[in-house]
C-alpha cells in the first residue's frame, strides 16, 4: 500500500471527493431501486430449509411426507378435571366440531377422544372401552387421564405437498392461507377458555412455523430499530455533531438496502438465525464508519474540511478496505459449515459487509462537505479522557510483561480444557422464549403426552397385506417398546398398524383383514393410510421420544431403535423432525471449529500481504483468538451450553475484532515510516488508534446486545456470547497487541524508505 504523503493532487482520493455529487446520485437511485425488494423478503422457517436442498436428510424426509400425507398435523390439548363425566364429553365433542369447521382443516381427518370412543361402540361391533383407551393413550388422552388432545389435520396448500402421484386430483386444498388457519383456530380456543376457564394448548409443525416466521418478521424490524437508536445514542455522545450522529447509520442502511434487494432476486428465504440480519449488518456499518470519523475528527483540528477529508482518505482508505475485507472473511467462513442456514446467513453478512465500501465512497464525501465549515472543531472530554486511560495502560504493559504473559499463558491453558468440555444444547424447547407459546406447549405435551419428539422408521411391505406380516410388524413394536437407553425407556409411545387391527374383534363381517383395517380406519381418521401406503407399499411405526434428552442419549436412541428395526426389515430408515434435527445438532462442535479455523487461517493471508508483514497477520490474531477460547472455555467450565446461533460466534467476532486491530497496526506502521523509534510509535498508536479500537468495540458491544431482545433464545445467547467475546477483544487489543508489538518490533529500526498502510 502507498504513503499517503507521496500522492498526486489528482490521486484516487482526490478523484473520490470532486465525484462525489455523482457518485451520491447514483447511490440514490440505486437505493430507492432497492427498497421495494428489500421489503418484500421472505422468511422460511421450515425444518428442510435447515438443509440443502439435496441432503440426504431432507430427501428422506420429503419421501415419508409423499409417502403418508405428511404430518400437517396440530395438537389442541388441555387439561379438564372433569373430563371423563357426561359434561366433559359433551364439552370436547362441541370443541372438536367447531375446530373441524375452521376452514384449512381437513374436517373429516379431525380426532377426538369423545368421538373415537362413541365410534367404537358399533352394533355388533363392541370395542372394549379399556382397549381402545390403551389405543389412545399418549395421542388423544394423556398419562394423568384427564389430559386429553384434538388432532386437526390441515389441508394441504399444494397437490405435490403430500399426495402421491395417482392421489393428486382427489386432495381437498385448504381455501385460505395456513395463517388464517391458525388465526381462527385460536379465536375458538379463546372463546372456549373463555368460556369454561380451561388453559388451551396448540402445537404441531405447521404451527411452529408458522409463530416462528412471525418471530422473524418482528426480531428483524423490532431489533433493527432498537439497534439504530441505541447506536446513535453512542455517536452523538461521544462526536456530539449531528452529521456524524446519522451519516454512519445511513451508510449502513443503504447497504443494508442492497443487499436485502440482492437476496430476493436470489430467490433467498431468511431462517432463523437470519432475523438478525438488519442489526449485526447495521452495527458492522456502523463500526466500519467510526474509525473515519475519527480521523475526520483529528485532523479537523489543524486543517479545512477538504484538507481534512483527502488526508483522511488516502490515510484510512487502505485499512478500511482491508478491514471490511477481514469482517467478510469472518463471515463467510461460516459456509464451510454443513448446517445450512449458518452457511446462508454467513455469505449474507459477507456481502452486506463488502457493500458498506461502495456505500461509503458514495455517501462520505458528499456528507462530510455538505455545509461544512473551517471552525475549530475541539474533540469533546470523553476523547481526552480515553486517551490518558489509554496512555496509562501502555504503560502498565510495559512496565510488567513477565506478569502478563504468564498470566495470559495460565488462562489460556485454563480455557482450552474448557473448551473440550463444551456441550450442545439439543432440547428443541429451549429454542423460544419459555413465556412464548411454542414453549409453554411444547412443555405442556412433554410433560402429559410422554415427550413432544415425534419421529418414524419406515420399511418395504409385500404386494399384498397379510396377518403374518403383521404379526411380523407386532413383534418389532414390542421390541422398540421394550428399548432401555441408559437404564430408561428410550420411546415412549410405539403407533402401529398391527396394535390398531387387533381391537378389532373376528366376526362374520371382519373375518378378512381387508375388513377389519377398513373397518379400523372408520373407528380412527386415517389411521391406517398414516401408517401404511398400499401404492407404494410402504409402511411406518410412528414413535415418540422426550425431547429433554442429551444429543448422545437421542442419537443413542435413534441407532438403536433403527438396527432393531432392521433385523426384521433390512431396508429401513429412521427419518422425522427429532431425527433431522438430532443429527444436524452433531454438526455444531465440528463446523465451529472448522469455520474458525478457515477464517484464521483466510484473515492471516490477508493481513500478511497487506502489510506485507506475516507477522502482523500473527500479532492480530493472538489477542482476538484468547478472548474467543476464554469465552467458549468459560462455557465448558460452567457446563453452559451453545446452541445453533452460538456455532457462529468463533468466526464472525474474530474477523470484526481483527478489522480494528488493522487501525491500530496501521498507525503504528505510518509513526515507523516517519522515522520515529517503537517506543515513540507505540504510543502514538495507542494514543490515536486506540481511541478508534475502543469506540468500536464499543459500537459492537452494544449492537450485539441488542439481540438481546431477540424472540429466539439462539439469538439471545448469539449476542451476549458475542459481546463478551468483543469486550475481551477489545481488553486483547490494548493490552496484548503492544506488548505483542514489542516482541515482533522492539528491536527493529524504523523501515527506510518509508512504506506505510
């Protein structure tokens, strides 16, 4: 990179500030483009959308849904003392009818405890009450007996959602959005507690998607305001001038514009984890911008606006560029991750990062000129107050570096047994606030239906349905139901087809098995086209896990429950929501040390050939890895666990925290080409830089705090975890890094001829 004092009245700076009327304009209509698409992204929150497209897991998963209509299904539970009287019956067959009436919901398909055991008393045909009970137990009727669920079954919104090829013409589609479902569902669960004082519960994959979009939707508007306030906040206290209060913030929304225009066009659906797109790409603006600023604010003071500006630019271009090349870096090394929404998310943030350049080379020059004036400008007290802090721990640092570094050496020891005690969290519960209503139900069912993880394995039958295959299919479920994880039960309910044709009794009429199953999916909905699949000759048992387990303790499970299914049907697999979502947890570990790895490993290479010392990629590094291993050796010490947002911490805070420390190198460098000595130089760094390192970190702190307010408990866990992560950082950066510099620099003579950032 070139001395800033060696360039041309007509340099690229210089090209910059006479263009920027131009460059504005352009910038201007590129926004307004952008703002109709930006608005109209979506959010997609199903469980494929956690993978690609093409995944082994998701393909197995799209096949049981074609094969068995899929589970469009919701659970309205409550619990009613008074359940098995008269007037409790009564109570829950009017509940199911108005239910069954809601449009959306496949009226016939709609199951009830009430119903069920008035289907059961046929003329001729008399199912035992206790039998068929024991039927329903831990699907219609819960472990306290007076606990009981309605199954609603939705309609599908496409023929291809869940029908088989032969079936498409015959499927009745839902007539009104899945939302509008939901919505009215819930009028009548109100108008019931309302009525009899009963507390209501729903819950079901359909519904779970759809809170969860809602969630995204308010995270990204809700956390998008609360961080350009809070961020704003920060600026005008410490520049206290407006211009420089608001110009970072609408550089950061501007590119924030473009990119969310770039993602729809692209056809991308925001997840989960990406509700948190809008803020973190705020606060990277944001902090992208102080560093400029501050050096504005600097040279304000001994020259005009224009001066200034050219000076600034030429000086803190550079390291600019290369600091929102590290952030990049930092994000998209997330998509070396296996987990496919942290692998969208990171090239979103990575684009959104790169796009802050354009933004600012267009809106920087013209904001800063813009009625600008030659008055002094006087940094305010908070400024003059951080540089003697600042002075002051230079100083410490110098004054005992056997201390520090055996101290830094013991924690560090410390935090890497730590970090290999680093557990998962893997209940699905946990994902939501605990006063959210996707929480208080999941609980709710966990705790009376025996656990709300519902999964499958599924196998080959014959061309024809026979009794001896069933009793085949009797014995695998007797098997699974007797499997012991850990001195426990590893199922808590076995659904299939066998148990249900065998309450049938023998008659004249069911002496044939075509009869009896036909007769069985008449006493209960669909239940035999749930479980068995005469087209494509398929069959499942539907099983039920707690949810509040260990990933070893489900994947224990899950190897289990398949290997005893297999040795009657060689064939089988094991796919469902519990599954897919046990497996993907697993990742977790593996890709945040990957993703870290390949961003060291990325913004070492960078910082290297920008300074064109590798050293200096080395000395970035170092402080900003100690505060990321202290941080995730903390966690494994406390026995807290990460989550899927917490996977995302190692590599993005370790490219932010590194953009600031390219400042401070970069200043330290230009105090080196001046001919000054490493004592003179690094307190010039730390006096001039430091301030930019401490007001940025600052700036991140806070914005990732803001997440804080997250509906998602991944998110919220995401932002204190991150802004640790930077606090620690920004204590590395200017404690670590001069004494670093010293060992790198001490003894070095200042470079001839001179050759700065």
């Amino acid at each position: 990179m070139t001395n800033p004092q060696q360039s041309t009245p007509r340099d690229w700076a210089t090209r910059l500030i006479d263009g920027r009327v131009g460059l504005f304009a352009l910038a201007a209509v590129i926004t307004v483009m952008s703002g109709g698409p930006a608005t109209r992204l979506k959010s997609d929150q199903s469980v494929e959308a956690l993978f690609a497209k093409n995944d082994p897991r998701v393909l197995a998963l799209r096949r049981s849904k074609a094969l068995f209509g899929g589970d469009e299904l919701a659970f309205f539970c409550y619990t009613d003392p008074n359940l098995n009287t008269p007037e409790g019956m009564t109570r829950l067959r009017d509940l199911s009818q108005s239910l069954g009436e809601v449009p959306g919901i496949l009226t016939a398909s709609v199951q009830d405890l009430a119903t069920s055991l008035d289907q059961a008393r046929l003329p001729f045909i008399n199912i035992p009450p206790d039998k068929f009970r024991e039927l329903t137990h831990r699907v219609l009727i819960g472990d306290d007996g007076i606990t009981t669920a309605i199954v609603l079954r939705f309609a599908p919104l496409d023929p291809d959602d869940v029908a088989t090829s032969n079936k498409r013409a015959q499927v009745e589609l839902s007539p009104v959005p899945r939302v509008q479902t939901v919505r009215q569902i819930r009028e009548v669960a109100a108008a019931f507690s309302g009525q009899t004082g009963l507390l209501t519960h729903m819950v079901g994959e359909p519904v779970q998607e759809l809170d969860a979009a809602h969630y995204v939707d308010a995270d990204d508007a809700g956390l998008a305001f609360y961080s350009v306030w809070l961020l704003q906040l920060i600026l005008m206290i410490f520049f206290r001038v407006t211009r420089w209060t608001l110009m970072p913030v609408v550089i950061a929304i501007m590119a924030l514009f473009w990119t969310r225009a770039i993602l729809m066009y692209c056809g991308v659906l925001l997840g989960m984890v990406s509700s948190m797109l809008t803020p973190i790409l705020i606060m990277i603006g944001v902090a992208s911008i102080v560093p400029i600023a501050i050096g504005l604010r600097q040279r304000r003071l001994v020259a005009d606006p224009r001066t200034s500006l050219a000076a600034s630019i030429r000086e803190l271009g550079p390291p600019f560029f290369c600091a929102a090349i590290v952030s990049a870096i930092g994000c998209a090394a997330l998509m070396t991750s296996e987990i496919y929404p942290l692998a969208e998310f990171g090239w979103m943030i990575a684009i959104g990062t790169l796009l802050l350049v354009p933004a600012v080379a267009s809106l920087l020059p013209l904001g800063t000129l813009c009625g600008a004036c030659t008055v002094e400008v006087r940094l305010p007290r908070a400024a003059s107050a951080m540089e003697t802090a600042l002075q002051r721990m230079v100083r410490g640092v110098e004054g005992a570096p056997v201390a520090i570094t055996v101290f830094t050496l013991g924690l560090a020891g410390l935090a890497l047994v730590g970090c290999s005690r680093v557990q998962i969290e893997t209940d699905f519960i946990k994902n939501f606030r605990p006063s959210s209503p996707i929480a208080i139900g999941l609980d709710f069912v966990e705790r009376h239906f025996g656990g709300s993880a519902t999964w499958e394995v599924n196998f080959p039958t014959p061309e024809e349905m026979t009794e001896e295959f069933l009793v085949k299919v009797e014995k695998l479920a007797v098997e699974l139901r007797q499997l012991q994880v850990r001195g426990r039960p590893g199922l808590t309910k076995v659904i299939c087809l066998a148990d249900g044709e065998a309450i049938v009794p023998r008659t004249f009429f069911t002496s044939e098995l075509s009869r009896r199953l036909w007769l069985l999916d008449k006493l209960q909905a669909e239940y035999v086209s749930t479980l068995y699949n005469a087209d494509e000759k398929r069959m499942r048992l539907i099983l039920r896990s707690l949810e509040r387990q260990s990933s070893q303790e489900k994947l224990e499970i899950i190897r289990r429950a398949l290997e005893t299914t297999r040795q009657h049907f060689p064939d089988a697999e094991a796919t469902g929501i519990f599954v897919v979502l046990t497996l993907l947890i697993e990742d977790l570990l593996r890709d945040q040390w990957i993703s870290l790895a390949a961003a060291a490993g990325a913004i070492f290479l960078v910082v290297g050939i920008a300074f064109r010392k590798f050293s200096f990629g080395l000395i970035c590094l170092v402080p900003s890895l100690f505060s990321l291993i202290l941080v995730l050796g903390t966690m494994g010490w406390l026995e807290l666990r990460i989550n899927i947002a917490s996977a995302m911490v190692a590599s993005m805070s370790l490219g932010l925290m590194i953009s600031s420390s390219i400042y401070y190198l970069s200043e330290y460098q230009r105090a080196r080409s001046r001919g000054q000595n490493f004592e003179d130089a690094l307190h010039e760094a730390q006096q001039h830089a430091g301030r930019t390192v401490a007001l940025t970190h600052l700036v991140l702190i806070a914005g990732f705090l803001v997440l804080t307010a997250s509906h998602f408990i991944p998110v919220i866990y995401f932002g204190i975890m991150a802004s640790i992560t930077v606090f620690g950082g920004l204590v590395g950066n200017l404690c670590m890094l001069p004494m670093l510099l010293r060992w790198a620099e001490g003894r070095n003579p200042p470079p001839v001829p001179p050759s700065a950032v």
